[in-house]
C-alpha cells in the first residue's frame, strides 16, 4: 500500500529525509573529488587527480570539447522527496563527447569509469557535487535522456499507471526495499523511470541541471494522468496568464513544469534542464555552438526560467538550458 498522506504530504518526515540525504551526500561527495583530466579552455594547461582505489578505471577525455572552468557559489544540495526527481541520466552513442558536451555549458568536470567491458559510465561534477550520469545506447537506439522519480512503491505505481491509460515500458526489477525501479509512461508516451530504496539526491542552481520540464503533445493528458499516479496537482504560474506553461506541485512544492510541444517536436517527453544564471545565458548557448551543438527551439520567453532554449549535442541528445528558476516559484 501506499504510504499515508498528511496534509498533503507523505508520512514521512522532511527532518528524517534529510538526514538519510546528508549521509547519502556525504558519501557520494568523498566519491565525487576524483578526475581523469579536463583541460582548461583558458590557458590550455591540463591538469589531472588521483583517483581513488575503488574506482576501477578513468579515462580521460578524448576528442571532445574542454570544460571552462568558472567561479560561482557552489549548487545546493536538496532533499528528494517521494514524488520527487532525483536524478538524470542520459544515454549516447558516444557518452564522453555528450558528457563534455554538457559539461562545457555548465563548467563542470567530466569523469569516465570503465569497468573492462564495452560500456562505461561518464558522471558530471559541479563544484564535488554529482549532478548527472551518463551511459552507452543500446544499438540503433537514439540519445536520449532517462529522469528519475523517487517514489514509496514501484509495483503499485505500475498498476496504477496501466489503470490510467499509460503504459510500463520496463516491467519492475531490482529487491524490494533496496533498489526497486521500472520505466512507465503516459498515454503520450513521456518516459519516467521510478525507484523506490538506494541513495539519492538532488542539486539545484547555477551549474547543475536544477528543473525538470515535461514537453507534450497533449498536455491536459499529461496532467491528467501524472497527477493521477503521483498525487501532483497542476497550477498555472502565477501573473503568467498568457503563458502556456504549468506547474506540477507535489504537496505544495514545485517539482516540475509541463509545457505544449511544438509542431518541430514529435513526441512527448521529460527534459531536465541545465540551468545558468541570467546573465551567463547567452555565453553558455554560445559555447555549446562551439562545442558542436545547434539549436532545436530558439531562445524564447519562459513562464518559470525567464528565458529557455532546446539545445541538441553533436550526438544528438537534447538538453534544455534556461535561467535559474524564479525564487518565487518555489514559495507557490
């Protein structure tokens, strides 16, 4: 059964979920201070780190454009709620170009671990904080982007996904309790992958991929069905009435916002979004044209980022970069 909801938020208490986080951090970021080599665009001098004993192997980057480092106030790092994302994962024909890639926007690091078989895992580090990974593409299989959401039962989300007219692509797997995860979707066909057990967390601001934008095709579909299985509910953003954006609020927070497709888009699906502040947005779509990249939606107007474009990588995997999230978003 799902657990009990209290004024609209699980039982669970926000002072015991961040101290499982504040140790799940503090774990992942002894993990985190390692690197292969990045280059810095600035004098060109490379520089590398010892890694630690468990980390089988780092690769350092080949081919690929270097990472710009930049001084900022280090990202946040947020408590993940049930109902919730809690992390990002791509997956690439190549995973090093397309980590580097975004780590050019974002002025992160970029780390390869090869554990001696085909497939190797590329993580990106903002500040010793991971904020996305990334992984090899199945054959023929497009880039793409896997969103997380954490969640108190997998296996009832899953029936009540197919009950609502939505679909499990990837069938429950994983131990109760532990690791538990599945891919659903909704009757438009925007993928989620959610994971009930493990450790996780979430980073938010400059430099991280700090919101989430669902993009439909039918977005009163989507809204129907995400609400539904999730317990959200949909607002229009406030003094936005001319925007056709919205906000997913789970138990009053803003988690996520869902936006009409446009005609050049043909299908439905969730997007994170790598946030900049303001003023270093027109830089960092300059430097992924440099990188390689195009422009899928131009730079436009944006009801919760103030101003948001679809990005595409050399590899072909989308990203969307936009302003931090208006302060006043989170207080809704």
């Amino acid at each position: 059964m799902l657990p009990v909801r209290k004024n609209g938020e699980f039982s669970a208490t926000d002072a015991s979920i961040d101290r499982i986080v504040t140790r799940a951090s503090a774990h992942l970021d002894s993990i985190a201070r390692i690197s292969g080599r990045s280059s810095n665009a600035a004098d060109g001098r490379a520089r590398s780190i010892s890694e630690p004993k468990f980390w089988a192997d780092i690769a350092p980057q080949s081919d690929a454009p270097s990472c710009v480092r930049t001084f900022r106030a280090a990202p946040r790092s947020s408590a993940v709620h049930p109902g919730s994302m809690s992390w990002h994962e791509f997956a690439s024909n190549d995973p090093s170009r397309s980590a580097a890639f975004l780590a050019e926007i974002l002025a992160a690091d970029v780390f390869m671990r090869s554990s001696g078989e085909p497939s190797e895992y590329a993580t990106l580090v903002s500040d010793g904080l991971h904020i996305a990974g990334g992984v090899s593409a199945d054959r023929g299989a497009h880039a793409s982007w896997n969103t997380y959401l954490r969640v108190p039962n997998v296996d009832v989300l899953c029936e009540l996904a197919l009950a609502n007219g939505g679909s499990v692509h990837v069938a429950p797997s994983g131990i109760l309790g532990l690791d538990r995860r599945a891919m659903i979707a909704d009757p438009t066909g925007a993928e989620l992958t959610i994971i009930a057990g493990g450790d996780d967390r979430r980073t938010i601001g400059a430099g991280t991929l700090g919101w989430d934008e669902l993009r439909s095709t039918e977005p009163l579909e989507s809204v129907r069905f995400w609400c539904e299985i999730f317990g959200w509910t949909a607002v229009p953003v406030a003094g936005e009435c001319g925007s056709q954006s919205m906000l997913f609020l789970n138990g009053g927070r803003a988690v996520a916002s869902i936006a009409q497709a446009l005609a050049v888009e043909s299908k439905s699906r969730w997007l994170p979004v790598a946030t900049v502040r303001a003023t270093a947005l027109d830089s960092a779509i300059h430097l992924a044209l440099h990188a390689g990249g195009s422009i899928r939606i131009a730079p436009h107007a944006h009801a919760v980022l103030q101003t948001a474009a679809v990005l595409i990588d050399p590899i072909g995997l989308e990203i969307t970069l936009g302003c931090e999230p208006n302060h006043r978003i989170f207080a809704v």
